[in-house]
C-alpha cells in the first residue's frame, strides 16, 4: 500500500500508480484504503493504463492563479482502458466537443496529471 | 428525543463588506437574539462555523464571538464543513438540543471572501477537492460541477435555456431579497450572453464570492422563552459521497444528497409531495438541478424542464429559493445553510417581500453541500400556527 508521495513519484517516472482490490478486482487512483466498490480492505498497489477515453469534461476559462499562463484548458474525468477512472487536465485545446474522445498520459509533476488528446 | 425549534433568526446584506468575518458574524448573531427575544446569557453553547477564516488570520473564531457577547465561559465550537458549514453546526446542535443537553444554542455562520481576487479564492475553494487528485491538476469548483453538468446534459438532455431559466428565476426572487448580493433582474439572452466560467456553464450559472454572515437561535421544548412564534424542526439529518468525483458511478447526481433526504422524510413522515418549499444548494444552476431530483421533487433527468415550466417560481406549485438561492443571494461560504434557515423562517412568518413570498409555507426544507457532495446536510421545517 502506497501513499500520495508515491503517487506522486511514480507521475515523475511515467506510471500511475493506483490500486487493485484482490476480491472484485476494482481498480482506482486516489487514496482509499478500502475499495470503493466491494469494501474490502485486501487490495494491492498496482500500474493502471494510460490510455482511455473521456467520461465527462469542461473546458475552464477562469482558473486558479498558479495555472493563469495555461488556461484555457480542458479538465476530464476519463475511463482508462483496465475500467479505472481519473481525472486529468488536457491543453490546447481546440475543439469544444470531447464527449468520448480517446487520450493518453503526457505527463505528471507538481501541476497534476496531463493527458493528450490522440 | 425532545422537540427542536427556531426561535429567531438574523441576517447580515451579502455581498461585498468592509468589515471582519468575525464582526459580520456578531452583527448576525446580535440580531437573532433580539429577534428570540432572549439575552446572550441564556445561550448554553455556541456554534460557529468559517471555511476560510485563514485568509483573515483568524481561527478559532467561537470564543471571539462569546467574549463579545459577555459570555465568554459558554462553550462554542467552531466548525467547517466547505460550503455546508453551518448547516454541519445546525445539526450538531440539534442533536445536543434534542438530547436534553443544551436548551437554547446560538448558531451562526459566516464568511469574508471578497479581499481575494476571483483566481485567489478560486485557488483557495479547490482545497476543497480532494486535492492530490482533483484540484492539484487545476480544476476548479465551477469546473467540478461543469463536470456535472456535461455529464447530466448528455445523459437528459438538460439545455442551456433549462439552466438559463434557474439563473432568470433565482435574480428575480433576489431583487426582492433586500439582503440579497444582486439585486438585477436578467433575461434570457443576458444568461445566454454572459462569458464562459467553465464550460458549459457561464457567469449566471454561477454563485459570487460573497462576504456576510447568517445566525440562529435554537432552542428545545425544555427552554424558558417567551416568543411564541416558533418553526419546529422536523427533521436534521447529514450524509456524504465519496469525496473525489471520479471515484463515483454516476455524476448526474450527488448520492448524499439522496441519501439525507430520504431518511429525512422518513425520520419527520413527510415525503416531497407534502413539501411547500425549499431552500436548495444552487451554487451553480445545474446544482440546482441536481438537488431538485435528489431531493424527489422531480424524476431524474426532469429537474431542468419543471423549472422552465415555471413550476419553481415562488408562486407555482413547487418553490424552489424563493430568497434568490446562493446564484442571487450570494454565497458567503460557511453563512449558507444558516441563510437558507432564516429564509424558511421568515416565510413561514410571513415577513419577506410579497412579490417571493410563498402562499402556503407549511413545510420546508433546506439542502445544502459541501463541496461537491462530501458533505450533505437536509433539514425539514414545519410552521406551527
Ligand atoms: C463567476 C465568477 C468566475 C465571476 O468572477 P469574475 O469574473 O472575477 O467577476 P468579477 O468579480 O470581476 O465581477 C464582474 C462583474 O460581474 C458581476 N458578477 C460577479 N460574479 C457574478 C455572478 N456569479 N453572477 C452574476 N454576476 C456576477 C460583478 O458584480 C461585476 O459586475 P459589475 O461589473 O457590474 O460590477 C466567480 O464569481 C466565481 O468563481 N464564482 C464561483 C464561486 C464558487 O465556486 N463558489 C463555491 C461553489 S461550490
Ligand atoms: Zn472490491
């Protein structure tokens, strides 16, 4: 069982690390220690896939002052290809309509998670 | 368990104030232990509760309310809950009332925002996200429920115009809210014109930054007072979600809410159907949509067409923020779900402006969220005649 810090770590060298729960095989990112879909407390660390497809989005104008030179961007929650979900950031973008468009992980440091639109 | 009841209630304006958080909330407090019609030294326990009192330098804000009050050895509790502070410190000190603890509490709520500039208090709101997840990667509070918002018009088909009519409805009501951040009434194609905050949703989707503060005065069957003119708690009840977005099925909804509000009409034998109004959580239009179905006022998916129908005006035949919500009224965080207790009190004494007051307020309730449904607090109302 990991902590944020080896979320965080595990960004800076291109994986996304998460969890598996051993009974239902329910796979997740955030830091929950028993799973959130069974309840069960036996559950793994693992790499989850970094390629999905978009849940829902917004596209953000107004943003928090440490991300003013980058707006306006695209925040996503997104169903990765082992059925887990994220949320992620995806810039430059273009066009409004995102609605199950496929992305992949660009990169993660001290400003997130960032996906790309393939 | 003993009965519960409001016995007075105050208000600050919302809006922008020159003054502390600290002195809007004794204003707010003042005025509901004059409008009880009882002395500061009645109170047995003080609840307050702040969300982002960091940016004043200034924590701890209980004591500083009963000193100021003459009652320093009272105990106070301060708490915060995003944006369903009060409403979390409501329902703490219902429970105390109920037992038989406590026989008359203070509450009070408040917040002071607008010395930030709108990307500051953007900043500092996505603390309440699940950060490392969530707000970390620049997301926003407007964007989360944008998120929602994608998801509930793909999923039922909720139009720009069905949010517009909420915006619309809900200025309308604040004009004649006098303590009301906005008082303008807009139209249709000002809603439609206004600039995108987070797409889709856009500026008159969206509550303000208020500053101002909200208080109460809550008593039990047990307490000596002399006001006869008392609104029954009939029901108190606080749920949750799971905290991050991404970790939920579905984001059409927001599952405390549905879960609060059942066991809600449970505990006070009520149902949506014998509800006369209510004062919901809009801190968006679509949030407003939201709540109205988790709520049951309406079928899932159907909350955005009764409100373009016009069944949620203050005169048809399901009210819903007749004070102008928090997209009117404005939303000084930690003041909301004591605000929205001062809105079914005054209607059910029949003291707000004619032109929002509702016809019948017999039963009323109050939904207001923590952030993006962390926190949920429902309480249910009854007007004793
Ligand atoms: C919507 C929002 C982005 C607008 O901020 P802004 O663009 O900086 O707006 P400003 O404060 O500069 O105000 C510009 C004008 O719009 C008005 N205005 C500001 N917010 C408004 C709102 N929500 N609705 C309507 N009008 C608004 C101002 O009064 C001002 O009018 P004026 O020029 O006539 O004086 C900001 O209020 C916001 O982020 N709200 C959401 C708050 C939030 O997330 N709360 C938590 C909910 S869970
Ligand atoms: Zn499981």
């Amino acid at each position: 069982m990991h902590y944020v810090k080896d979320y965080l770590n595990s960004l800076k060298e291109g994986n996304l690390l998460g969890f598996e729960c051993n009974s239902c095989k329910h796979r997740w990112l955030t830091i929950q220690n028993f799973c959130p879909n069974c309840g069960s407390h036996d559950i793994k660390d693992t790499y989850l896939s970094k390629r999905g497809k978009i849940v829902t989005y917004t596209i953000l104008d107004v943003v928090p002052t440490n991300f003013k030179d980058k707006a306006p961007y695209a925040i996503a929650i997104i169903e990765l290809e082992d059925g887990s979900r994220i949320q992620a950031r995806i810039e430059n973008i273009k066009d409004k309509d995102l609605l199950g468009r496929d992305v992949t992980f660009e990169k993660g440091d001290e400003e997130g998670l960032l996906f790309k639109l393939e | 368990m003993k009965n519960v009841y409001v016995a007075g209630v105050g208000m600050t304006n919302f809006g922008k104030s020159e003054r502390l958080g600290r002195e809007l909330a004794l204003e707010a407090a003042i005025s509901a232990i004059e409008d009880a019609g009882i002395e500061p030294k009645d109170i047995d326990a003080t609840y307050v509760s702040s969300a982002f009192g960091i940016g004043e330098n200034q924590v701890h804000v209980g004591p500083l309310i009963n000193s100021a009050l003459g009652i320093p050895d009272r105990p106070s509790l301060t708490i915060e809950s995003a944006c369903s502070g009060s409403s979390a410190a409501f329902h703490e000190a219902y429970v105390a009332l109920s037992s038989g603890f406590y026989n008359i509490a203070l509450v009070v709520g408040y917040e002071k925002l607008t010395m930030n500039s709108t990307p500051e208090n953007t900043r500092l709101f996505a603390m309440a996200s699940d950060f490392w997840y969530e707000g970390l990667n620049g997301v926003t509070f407007p964007g989360l429920y944008a998120l929602m918002a994608t998801a509930h018009m793909n999923k039922y088909g909720t139009s720009e115009e069905m949010l517009g009519s909420i915006a619309i409805k809900n200025h309308r009501n604040g004009f004649y809210n006098p303590k009301a951040h906005f008082r303008k009434i807009i139209d249709m194609d000002t809603y439609l014109k206004s600039p995108v905050v987070a797409y889709p949703l856009k500026l008159y989707d969206s509550c303000p930054f208020s500053d101002g503060a909200a208080a109460i005065i809550l008593i039990n069957e047990d307490a000596k007072i002399k006001k006869s003119e008392l609104v029954k708690v009939l029901a108190s009840v606080r749920s949750g979600s799971m905290a991050a977005l991404q970790d939920r099925n579905d984001y059409t909804g927001i599952p405390g809410a549905k879960i609060a509000s059942e066991k809600a009409y449970k505990y006070s034998k009520t149902s949506p159907e014998m509800i006369s109004f209510a004062e919901v959580h809009d801190c968006f239009t679509i949030a407003e949509v939201m709540a109205m179905e988790d709520i049951g006022f309406f079928k899932k998916g159907d909350g955005g067409k009764a409100s373009l129908e016009g069944i949620t005006q203050f005169d048809g035949k399901k009210p819903v923020n007749p004070s102008g919500g928090l997209k009117a009224k404005g939303h000084p965080v930690s003041a909301t779900g004591i605000a929205q207790i001062v809105e079914i009190y005054d209607q059910m004494l029949f003291r707000v402006d004619k032109n929002r007051q509702v016809s019948n307020p017999e039963i009323g309730l109050t939904h207001n969220v923590g952030a993006t449904g962390g926190s949920v607090t429902i309480n249910i109302f009854r007007r004793l005649k």
